[in-house]
C-alpha cells in the first residue's frame, strides 16, 4: 500500500481467504484491505492517538438515507450528547479530492446534519465548519479537538 501523508501505526494484517485484510479496531473485525480502507484505518488511528477521540463516540460505515437512496457515511463523530458531530468521507489516495468529493459529503451531511466535515484521501485533507443557520461553511485548519 501507499505511504500516506498520516501518521504510521501498528497494523495487523492477514491473509483471509486469499484476500489480504486489515484489522479494524473499532468493529474488532478484519476487512478486505482496498486502497480506501487503508486510508479509512489510517484516520481512524489518527482519530484516537492524536485528537484523542474515544472508540465509542466513532462509528464506521454507518447507513444513511439521501433523496430515497441507501448510502454509507465512511466516518461518524458523535459528541458527548450522542449527537453527529464530525463526518469524515474517505477516498482512496489516487482519488482527487475535488468539488465533486466535497458535494458528496456534503450531501451525506444533510442528513446527519453534523457541524463539522472532513474529507481525505490520505494524501491531502480537507476540514469544513458548517452553520446550518446561515448556510456557511469555513474551512478549518485543523480536525476539530475532542469534544
């Protein structure tokens, strides 16, 4: 797999049925290791070891609903409150992150209405502040700290 622009840490990988997988700490499972998963495992550690958010309040893959059609966030925060907080769309490195990426996320958070949106292809990533009041959205410098 390719070195990402995100910090290493310990992987376990297996081979499981001819497909190499990669353990996933938050659903304690091994998932078939795609270009997109490998960057997914790489911010969710990210998630844990540096800003320190807590395994309970992530959930990976979550379903959601948009326009009558089934979707899949990548990456949810929730806060303390049980509330979406952060929604990470994650892309394969080779993916651009360009205005179309950006759209999709944002299409999947009107949905979760979360304050917060990040995008990465763990090359690059992007992190927005929405105000759903105003219907502005920021760009940050930054993830935003645990809550």
């Amino acid at each position: 797999m390719i070195q990402l622009n995100l910090p290493p840490f310990d992987y376990k990988i297996k081979e499981i049925k001819g497909k190499i997988c990669i353990f996933d700490a938050i659903r304690r499972k091994y998932l078939v290791l795609t270009p997109e998963e490998w960057v997914r495992q790489h911010f969710v550690h990210l998630l844990l070891n540096h800003y320190e958010y807590s395994k309970s309040l992530i959930r990976l893959e979550g379903g959601l609903k948009y326009n009558q059609l089934q979707k899949r966030s990548d990456i949810v925060i929730f806060d303390n409150d049980g509330l979406p907080f952060l929604l990470i769309e994650c892309k394969a490195p080779g993916v651009p992150i360009n205005q179309a990426v950006i759209e999709q996320a944002s299409r999947y958070n009107h949905t979760l209405k979360c304050p917060h949106i990040a995008i990465t292809n763990g090359l690059k990533t992007f992190c927005f502040e929405i105000d759903f009041v105003t219907r502005d959205f920021r760009q940050l410098q930054d993830i935003p700290r645990r809550i």
